[in-house]
C-alpha cells in the first residue's frame, strides 16, 4: 500500500500543482484521488507521474516493473492460527 509522504506532496506543489488539481483535472474530488492513490488507480498515478515529470515506475516502484508495466496486484492472504 502506498502512503502519500509530506515529502511526496511537497513534489506535488514545487511541480506547481497540487492532489486538489490533479483531482480537478480528472474530474474527481480529492478525496476519490487519495482513495485511488492508497488503493491503486493507473490513471492517477500515470497523471501524477506526468504531472512531477518522473517515469511512473520511479513514483510507483511497487506498482510497476523497470519497463513501465503494471505489476499485478496481489492481496496478502491472512494467516490462519491453529485455534
């Protein structure tokens, strides 16, 4: 899962622009673009990634392998303690 980090935002706004914008330029709330972000959207991590200027794997090294592909998502599975 990927945490927005203050220094990811600080990214955001010396690139002149903010997750509010980027948000408005989807045509979404804000709150539907920190959603996307915890949970994974390709659409905003490919408009945040053009937005800094940085290759989408280099913002998103666990979502992408080295050539710009997609990983696929894989849900951890949950231990089973023996009762």
């Amino acid at each position: 899962m990927l945490r927005v980090t203050s220094n990811q935002t600080s990214r955001y706004k010396l690139a002149g622009s903010s997750l509010a914008a980027i948000a408005q330029e989807l045509g979404c709330t804000r709150q539907a673009g920190a959603l996307a972000l915890r949970m994974g959207s390709v659409r905003w991590e490919q408009a945040i990634a053009a937005k800094l200027r940085l290759p989408v794997q280099a913002l998103f090294p666990d979502r992408y392998d080295a050539a710009g592909m997609r990983l696929r998502r894989t849900r951890p599975v949950p231990s089973r303690e023996a009762a």
